[in-house]
C-alpha cells in the first residue's frame, strides 16, 4: 500500500514539475505582457496560467499517475475540476496576498517576489489537490 501511494507521490510530483514549469512560464509571460505584478490584476493572470496547467495535470495523472482504467467520464472530469477549482483558490489567494499586503524583503524585485509567492501557493496547492485526485477524483 505505501509503495504504490510513494510510487503515485513520485510520479505527481514529475507531473507537477512540468505542471508547474508550465504555470511559471504562461504567469511570468502575462506579467510581462500586461506589466502585472501584484494587486488585483494578477488574480486573472494568475487563474489563466494555473487552469492550463491544470488541464493539462488531469489527463497525465488520470492516464499515467493513478493509472484510471476506463473512459473518462463527465462525473470524474467534473469532480476533478471541482478539486482543482479549490487547487486555484488557495494558489491564487496566496499569491494575492502575498504579492499585496506583504512587501519584497531584502531589495528582491517585484517580479521575484511575485514569483516567491508562486512558489508558497504551489506548495499549498500541490497538498490539495493530491489528496484531492487521489481519494475523491481517481479513487479505485
């Protein structure tokens, strides 16, 4: 049993890494696009970049992750979206505010900074939606 949950861990972690690399680049590409770096405007920003990555996660966990056997149906896709809605509320709150009610320490840039907020909110929402796709989305 905690070799497979290990072995699952792991390759939701690979996933996550180019999930990851994924919401990094579309954020850090609308940020430059936009010249967005905290505040309000990032929220948009912020839900694009994650919802693409997001997407993309669903058919890499489903298919090689937590190995689902079947076709996808409506009911997993949805309950897979509700997990991960939850996924870019906590990410995109702990960029929100982070990136607005606490200043860049020690001279970091905006950009760095905004990224540094990046960083704690995929953590957080790594936590949650693995549990999340694991007992709820791809429980077999």
């Amino acid at each position: 049993m905690f070799k497979q949950i290990f072995a699952q861990m792991f390759k939701f972690v690979v996933i996550g890494a180019f999930n990851t690399a994924i919401d990094f680049g579309i954020l850090n590409l609308l940020m430059y696009l936009t010249e967005t770096y905290g505040g309000g405007g990032i929220i948009p920003l912020n839900v694009i970049s994650f919802s693409v990555a997001v997407t993309n996660s669903y058919f890499w966990n489903r298919f090689w992750t937590f190995r689902a056997k079947g076709s996808a149906s409506g009911k997993e896709f949805g309950q897979f979206i509700l997990v991960s809605l939850v996924g870019v509320a906590i990410n995109t709150s702990v960029v929100f505010a982070i990136t607005t009610f606490i200043p860049p320490v020690g001279g970091v840039g905006r950009e760095l900074w905004a990224n540094l907020a990046k960083v704690a909110a995929t953590g957080l929402s790594l936590v949650w939606n693995f549990i999340g796709y694991k007992f709820i989305v791809f429980r077999r």
